[in-house]
C-alpha cells in the first residue's frame, strides 16, 4: 500500500500546509488505486511520450502501435475521475456488463459518500419513470390546506442535493421527464409547482448501452449538448480472467474496500476545482485551438452575407445539407462535420485540458494535454459528414465508427496547416487585437486613422488570396469589428473637439 500512495513521483512529492500530500498527488493516488486494484481496464489509450517510442505496423492493415515511453493513463479511469475534479457531466458508454455503473458509484465513494447513500442516489432509468419519481412529489396534507401554489411543499428527492450524481441508462428516460433532467443539469435547480430545489455543484455521470442517443426514448438534443465528456467502457481483456476469479473467490467487491486516504472531503473538492481553473494556458495553445475550431464552423455556401457563413445557419433554417453543395476543398477537415462548436464545447475543451494538466502535475497546459483531451470532450459535440469524401479511402473508413481517432486526426491536420502557414508568427489579426488590447486612452485622430488603414490593408491582403478558408474567415469578422470600434472611437473624437 505504501508503493501504491507514493504515486508517479515517489516520495519526493512535496506537501501542503495541512501536512498531506498535495491534492493533484491525492489525484493520482485515487487513480493509480482504482486503476490497480478496483476496475480492470489494462488500456492505455492516453498516451504521452518523454523519447521517440517504439513503433509497429500490426495486422493487413498496417494498424500503428506505439509504446508510451511517458507515464500514460487508461481513459475509462481517467476522465471521469477529472470529470469530479471539474464538476461537470460525463457520459459512459458501453455494452451491459462493462462496469458503467460500478466506475460512477466509485467515484462517488471517492466524494465522501457512504454505499448506502449512493445506492440510494442513483436514478435508474426506466420508461415508466415520471418527473414525480425524478424529482420528488408534494406533500398531500400541503396540497389539501393550500391557498396558493406557494403553500404547496415538496418533499424532494435526496438525490438533488448530493454533489455527485448518477443517471443510469439516460435514455430509457422519458422525453418529458428528460426536459426535467435538463433542468437539474443545465442550471442547478429542480422546479415543481412554482417550487425551487436549488443543487449544489455536482459531478454527473450518465450511463447508456449505445453512443448514438437510442434506447427507449431518443434522448433530446439539448440534453445531449449539457454533457462535457464521453468515454467508452472498453472490452475485458480475457488475459486477466485470473483477476475476476481472484475477486469470486476472495468475495471482495472494489466499492467495499475505497481506502480512507483517497477519499476527497467537499472542501478539497471545491479547492481543486480552484486550483484547476488557476492553471494556465499559452496564448500559442489557444492560437492552435481557435484556428481549429475555425475551420469547422466556416461554410461558404451557406449564405450570402459574410456573418452567416456557417454550418448553424444551414442547421437553423432546415435546409439540406447537401442541396447547397460541398466546400471548394473536400478534403479540408470542415467537410467531415456537419457542424462546428459552440460556446460550451470550447469552454469544456478548456476546463478539461487544464484537469489533465492539473493531474498530471503540470504548471501549465501543454500541447498534448489539449491533443489528448479533445477527442473525449467533442465525441458527442461533433457531427460527421459520413458522405463526405476523405471517408472514402480505405484506410479512412474507420474513422465513421472511431470518432476518437477521427477527432484527433482532425486537430494533427489543423496544427499541421497551422505550422504551414507559420501562424505564429505571420498574424497581421494578432497583431491589432494586440494593439487594440491595450486600450484607446489617449490615442490620437492621425493614430487612429493609421490603425484603420492597417485594418483596409490586412483585408485587401485577405481579398487578393481568392479563397476564403476558415481561419481567414474568422479573421476578417475580426477585423471588420475592429475597424468598427475604431471608426466609432474616431466619431466620437471629431464630436468631443
């Protein structure tokens, strides 16, 4: 036990103030435990490297494997343990049987929380189950005596205030009591009768047998878009039948035997989410992820005013997909998605990539921390263009059932293009949001006329290229903006004298 807290890092790992380990070690302590000893999953799909690994090309179709020569972690374990770290709302997926259940109810132990209490938490999902069952019911005597909506009482379910949360087969749930669901997830708060339950901060885990939204009820698709991470519970590899006989013959079940010493209390909860959100992350980074996400978003044939030409505007008007024709390039990675990402998707890309960081006892996000988080966080937030025709190569094909590697295809394809272009250092956007960054106190007329005429001239570079590409679109939006805030700074300067 001793060799199993001491971690990655050994006993060289520093303390806090309180005189325990660190909470990023205790972390990695609960995972290596976990990992070990409670859920048999010998998968190291989160791979880092410290020297150019060991390469080879298995089967007829060449499939590469790479030994890890950093310290490496299996998704199933590792997501949703920063999933309690961050507090936000992660998926498993898996066939019946995997340990869906038996991870979330780990990691609910690990909150604080006694088997008994969690037992009693989780809501099972079944296509009987009402918003009563999901919630909680008034109380009767309340309903006879009451003289208004007001006077009702509720007695809530328990669940709703427990700081983690675990929604079993999600989609065997009701389409009306989803819309409930959505509201506990999406904003906090539970609503009968004009009641309010207020939550708490809470991780969720929802489980389902498929990733494609069936079940008994079709899940709806603003409850699809409140999840932040989708991990898939992988095969049982039969090399290790030894450790299910071990565990029938010893009558031992992981949930029973959580050791005390990795068990989080909620003030170190609330303080690890602190200290995650306070990693930081290298402008050059965020560079590589907004150019990303720029090509996604971009369609050209989806408008004819610049600000509309976008996948959304396509989605939002019910218009076919297909009727308005494919981008010029269709091999670009904007003709594989049917969308781009919203709001809540890069800011879910942001929160995790700094969990894995925090977790891997970073100072501060590093490029492979972004590349091998992403696929997780989009697996549900990205929608594929199945017809389109990168996927027809054979060695492509695969990539319509393994959004995993699709994903992270997609984000080597963008930084490679990025590297191409030399973005880092050739960004004439960059450099007058810098310049209008540091504010226009004092800046004079002649200045201000200097900046729009650099603004005219990044725009006329832009217009000799003859191809809008997503990144260029991005940046033109940026600059026309810029070129208003100034003209308006320019307005206001001729009125003031």
């Amino acid at each position: 036990m001793a060799d199993l807290y001491s971690g990655p890092l050994g006993d060289a790992a520093p303390r806090d103030a309180e005189g325990g380990a660190p909470l990023d070690e205790k972390l990695r302590q609960a995972y290596f435990w976990v990992v070990n000893h409670a859920i048999i999953s010998p998968f190291y799909d989160i791979e880092f490297q410290a020297d150019p690994p060991a390469a080879f090309a298995l089967g007829a179709r060449k499939v590469p494997l790479c030994l890890p020569t950093a310290q490496s972690y299996s998704s199933y374990v590792l997501l949703p343990l920063l999933n309690l770290a961050v507090r936000r709302r992660c998926l498993l997926v898996g066939g019946p049987g995997r340990g869906k259940t038996v991870i979330a109810t780990l990691l609910a132990l690990l909150a604080g929380y006694s088997l008994r209490e969690v037992r009693q938490g989780i809501q099972h999902g079944q296509p009987q189950m009402t918003i009563a069952d999901l919630l909680g019911n008034p109380l009767p005597s309340s309903l006879v005596s009451a003289k208004s909506m007001d006077e009702i009482q509720i007695a809530w379910r328990k669940w709703l205030g427990m700081r983690v949360k675990i929604i079993d087969e999600y989609n065997r749930i009701p389409t009306r009591t989803q819309s409930a669901l959505l509201t506990v997830m999406g904003d906090d708060y539970a609503e009968i009768y004009d009641q309010i339950f207020e939550c708490p901060p809470a991780a969720w885990y929802l489980t389902a047998n498929d990733d494609a939204g069936g079940g008994t009820y079709q899940v709806i698709e603003a409850l699809r878009d409140r999840i932040d991470v989708v991990v898939k519970a992988l095969h049982f590899n039969t090399r290790f039948l030894g450790a299910l006989l071990e565990r029938i013959e010893e009558g031992v079940k992981p949930e029973d035997a959580v050791p005390e010493e990795i068990v989080f209390s909620p003030a170190e909860l609330d303080r690890i989410e602190r200290e995650v959100r306070a990693i930081p992350l290298a402008t050059g980074l965020q560079k590589r992820i907004a150019f990303f996400a720029s090509e996604l978003e971009f369609f050209e044939p989806a408008a004819r005013r610049l600000e509309y030409m976008t996948k959304d505007t396509v989605k939002v008007a019910g218009v076919p997909f297909e009727s308005l024709g494919e981008l010029e390039d269709p091999t670009s990675i904007g003709a594989q998605t049917r969308n781009g990402l919203s709001v809540r998707a890069l800011m879910t890309c942001l929160v995790f990539a700094k969990a894995l960081a925090y977790f891997r006892g970073n100072a501060e996000v590093g490029f492979e921390d972004v590349r091998q988080i992403l696929p997780f966080v989009l697996h549900d937030k990205l929608v594929q263009h199945k017809t389109a025709p990168a996927f027809d190569a054979p060695e492509h094909a695969a990539y319509r059932s393994d959004l995993v590697s699709w994903i992270r295809m997609l984000f080597d394809r963008s930084c490679q293009e990025y590297d191409r272009l030399d973005r880092d250092r050739s960004d004439p956007c960059a450099r007058e949001l810098e310049l209008f960054e540091r504010g226009l106190e004092g800046l004079g007329e002649r200045a201000v006329d200097e900046r729009l005429a650099a603004i005219e001239r990044a725009l006329r570079d832009v217009e000799k290229g003859g191809k809008l590409y997503g990144h260029l679109y991005d940046d033109v939006l940026a600059l026309k903006y810029l070129h208003q805030r100034y003209t308006n700074y320019r307005i206001w300067l001729r009125c003031r004298a």
